[in-house]
C-alpha cells in the first residue's frame, strides 16, 4: 500500500491517535516500522522538523533498523544536498540484502549523476532478490528512476512487470505517457486511478501537470482545487494552480498563489520551481 493510501486508513489513524496521545517521551512503545511511518507522515504535511525528531529517536532506540535509516539518508540526500551523509547512513543498516539497502544506494548514484551505474548495479542484485520480491523489485526501480526523470530507465525496468491493472504501475505509466506527450492517454489514465482513491492528492497533482502540459488550464485549475480541497496547504497543487493561472492572465490570483505557496515551502522551495522567471514574467506584465 502506497503511504497516500496508508495515512488515510483506520491502521494509520490508530497509530497517529496513539502517538498523540504519548508524545515523543513513549517512542519505545512503537515499532521502528511505526516510527518510521509516522516520521514519512509528518514530512507527508511539511512538518519536517516534527519528521526528523521521531526519526532520530527512532534511530537510536532501534540502531541498524532499515527504516529509519533510509529516511535519515534519503533527507540527507534530497533536502540536504549530502551524498556522503547520506553514504554514513546508509551503511549504518544491519541488513545489507534488504531491497530497500540497494534503493537507496543506487539513489546516491543516480544523484551523482552516475545512472548508468546505478542501473548495471541494479541489475547485478536483481539475481539476488527473492523470486517472490522479483515483481516489487522491478517497479521500485523503475519508479526510482522515473524520480529522477530517467525515463528511459524507467521504462525498460518496467517492461516486464506482469500486473498491468496495479496502481503504481498505471501511475508509472501515466507519467511516462505525460513526458511523451500523450495526454489524452495520461489524463485516462489518472482518473482511472482517481476513480479508486478519489481522495489521493498525488493523482489530482499528477493529473493537474498532465492537463497544465496540455495547455489546459481551467481544467488544471480545476484539479489543483481538488487536491487543496483535501490538502490545503499542498504545495505542488499551489505551485502548479499559481503557474495555470498565469498563463490564462490571472495575475492577482497567480501572485496569491505562489505566496502561499513560498509560505508554505519555507526554506525548502525546489531549485526547478523558476518562481523568479514568473515574478520577472509579471512585473513586465503590469
């Protein structure tokens, strides 16, 4: 189950009603799967500073545990811009067969620009895999490097995926459509997916970027208003509704938009968020 589909079960809801309840002092009463749950929840809602004191205790009440440690090495990697912090952290984890131990491995690759690497690693531990997790191996992999925008990795790694109705994969499949420009097909297919879980923000941002792609934009606004209806302070839709709303020359809405969004981002606005370019493009426009 995808963590957008967990923090919406009654499992989940459960277990974040019961760390409310104890508070950090009581993390020995939870799993380090717990834990690690509950820290992906909170960076899920931008408290990440909330994220990073569960994981740490985390960390040292279960030391060499995989979860915590993939977190703490993914933030290095991703927020902190820290291969080697994210190498110290990695190389922490007990278990060096876990799949989730060569995820995150080959991610440091692919962040040094080393994909091609990454991917003869991958495929060297692919003999080494459970036949049973064979199937979860090769969408993992595959969605590892559609994050990085590695389509044609991703695309080849997915080829021999055998359950073509499961959800990830169709939302592999969405994306790769999008980036080869067949729209219509992506926006078919992130309804199909929404008709599912008409409440995952992830689809509504997916299918707001296809449709923005298209040239769409009141039907991109539209969706970006679903997300933040579930999700207020959703900061894609934000940015994604603040870009459509430019392009149809709402500019006093655009501007509100991307505030909020900025607000909401803190420090931790993305480098391919080009904010400076729109607020160039609007001065010029007043």
């Amino acid at each position: 189950m995808a963590y957008n589909d967990y923090f919406q079960s009654s499992e989940f809801h459960d277990l974040l009603h019961q760390y409310e309840e104890s508070g950090l002092e009581h993390l020995s009463d939870f799993s380090s799967a717990d834990l690690t749950d509950l820290a992906e929840y909170f960076h899920s809602i931008g408290d990440m500073d909330q994220a990073l004191k569960i994981i740490d205790s985390a960390i040292a009440i279960y030391p060499g545990a995989v979860g915590p440690l993939i977190f703490r090495a993914r933030t290095a990697l991703v927020k902190d811009a820290n291969p080697m912090m994210a190498y110290y952290y990695a190389d922490l984890i007990d278990d060096k067969t876990d799949l989730d131990y060569y995820y995150i491995q080959a991610e440091i690759m692919v962040y040094n620009n080393e994909a091609e690497k990454a991917n003869d690693y991958l495929l060297g531990k692919y003999e080494e895999v459970n036949e049973d997790d064979r199937q979860d191996y090769l969408l993992d992999v595959a969605t590892l490097f559609a994050d990085y925008e590695l389509w044609d990795y991703a695309d080849s790694w997915s080829q021999n995926y055998e359950d073509k109705d499961e959800s990830d994969y169709l939302e592999l499949q969405g994306r790769l459509m999008s980036v080869r420009q067949e729209y219509d097909k992506a926006e078919e297919v992130f309804n199909r997916l929404l008709d599912r879980n008409p409440f995952s923000t992830a689809y509504w941002n997916l299918l707001a970027c296809t449709q923005f792609y298209a040239k769409d934009f009141q039907k991109c606004i539209s969706s970006c208003d679903y997300a933040l209806a579930i999700q207020p302070e959703n900061a894609d839709a934000l940015l994604t509704k603040a870009n459509a709303l430019f392009y149809i020359g709402n500019i006093k809405d655009a501007v509100a938009n991307y505030v909020h969004y900025m607000t909401v981002c803190g420090e931790d606005i993305p480098d391919d968020a080009d904010l400076e370019e729109y607020f160039n493009q609007i001065m010029n426009s007043q």
